[in-house]
C-alpha cells in the first residue's frame, strides 16, 4: 500500500453505527491518524453545516481536517474554514424532476443549510431530520424553486416502496440532472459533474497530496466514484455488492463493528509508525 497522507470517511452506514453515533473505537483511531501527520475527512450526502455542527456531538472536532458534503458538490475545509461548492441544479431542473414524480407517494427535500424544505412533512420526518442536525419546513416548493439553484434533490419514501420510485426513474431522461440511490427510503438527483469521486479529487488538489496516497471508506452506491479514485477504496461488509466489487479491499467487518477503526489500525497506522507529530 502507497504511503497514506489522507483519510476520508462516508458517514451513515460507514462510519457511524445504526444508532447514528461514532465508536470509541472509531473515535480514537482517527485521533492517532492526527498524531500521525494524517489528514482526516467526511464524506457525506449531508450538508456540511449539519455535519459540522455534529462533530461536537460525536467529539471528533479536533480530528477533522475537512468536510466534502452534498455528495462531493460541496468542501469544506476547517482549518481555513473555507466553502467552495460545485456544478448546483437550476431550480427549473428540479422542478421538471418533481413534476414527473409528483404523483408518487413520495416527498421531496431541499437542503439548505441546516434547513430541509418539503412538500409534505410529518412526525416522523420531523424526527428525522433532527436526528441529522436538520430542521424540517413545509412550504411550495413550486415559487421558492423558481429563480433558485441548490445542491440536490432528495426524493424520499417507504423503502417497500422504493422499488416504484426505482422504476418511475428509469424512465425519466435529463442531461442535466443524474439520480441514484443513497439509501433503501432515498433517492436523490444532482448535477451529472456531481458525485463524491469529483469530491475526492477536489479535496486532494485543495490539500496537495496525491489521490494514490488517499484511502476512502463507503458502503453505499454514492461512494462507489470515490472508492475507486483513490490509493485503497474499502467497502464495509455491509455494503451494497456492486460497491464491494468496485473497491480494492472489502472489510470482513460491519459499520456496527468498527470497519474504519480496524482498518486504520491494522493497515494505516502500523505503516506509518515511523512517523509521530
């Protein structure tokens, strides 16, 4: 394996357990990635503001050195504390997008922030959003779109009844936009420039290393791009086939058992023990 010099992690399935939390096994062994002169970084579909307000929480702020949120649309880096953001939809894309599955039992969301705007809210994704930092809105999304761009789109449903939304996609055709599956209740539509393997070579040009000397962690189809750009692209276990096909190693370990903890501590860190700040 190329000597490592940065590290970045996809959140939610990867990185975090099912309970949304970050291990003390996972905690710490990005702690000693710092110490060892290793840039750490998320990788998330979240917005940056609500990951970045979150790193308190988890008690990994002094770890982070960078944040790609929005699926790679968005970098944030936290020792500058500086944005840059990429490639946004037109308002009038999305709202052809929404037009053509309007009809669905489906929701849509915009993020703005740490704001998600909806055409429908409830209890339940009220909840929801506030376990992602997120405060959920009900508005029209017809005028607030109109003369506005944003990062993404976020259609959300029943995952049973995901496999309708999977099919109504196939049939919708618009060089602007590219959907995909992030999760088994959302699909979401970006920017076709726009996925986290453009991220990734964002972030390494932002921080001038080379993407060979870059390990990636992922477990779902938005992290495929990623994995596969740079030095060693680690899938979970639990991650979905064709991502696990397209990474150079597939951890014998699951999200809820510390993947990336493992992974760091067995393969990184002994690599570059020679090298302590």
């Amino acid at each position: 394996m190329e000597p490592v010099t940065l590290v970045a992690t996809d959140l939610d399935g990867t990185f975090l357990n099912t309970q949304k939390k970050v291990s003390d096994l996972n905690r710490e062994a990005i702690s000693k990635l710092k110490k060892h002169g290793i840039l750490f970084g998320i990788a998330s579909g979240r917005p940056v503001e609500t990951v970045r307000a979150m790193l308190k929480e988890w008690k990994i702020e002094d770890s982070v050195s960078f944040i790609m949120g929005m699926n790679g649309g968005v970098v944030y880096d936290l020792r500058q504390r500086t944005k840059e953001e990429y490639h946004l939809l037109d308002g009038e894309v999305v709202l052809d997008i929404i037009h053509f599955f309007q009809d669905l039992d489906v929701d849509f969301w915009i993020l703005e922030g740490a704001t998600r705007y909806t055409n429908r809210t409830s209890i339940e994704t009220q909840e929801h959003a506030r376990l992602f930092g997120e405060t959920e809105i009900e508005i029209d999304l017809e005028p607030y779109l109109q003369n506005n761009t944003c990062n993404k789109l976020i259609i959300h449903c029943e995952k049973e009844y995901m496999p309708i939304v999977l099919e109504r996609a196939k049939h919708y055709k618009n060089d602007a936009c590219i959907g995909f599956l992030t999760a088994n209740n959302l699909f979401e539509y970006v920017d076709p420039r726009i996925n986290k393997g453009f991220g990734i070579k964002k972030v390494a040009k932002h921080f001038g290393v080379k993407l060979e000397n870059c390990v990636a962690f992922g477990d779902e189809q938005n992290d495929k791009e990623m994995l596969e750009n740079v030095g060693m692209g680690v899938c979970m276990q639990n991650g979905s086939q064709d991502v696990k096909n397209a990474s150079a190693v597939v951890s014998p370990y699951t999200n809820d058992e510390s993947a990336v903890a493992r992974f760091v501590e067995e393969n990184i860190l002994k690599e570059n023990m020679d090298v302590i700040l």
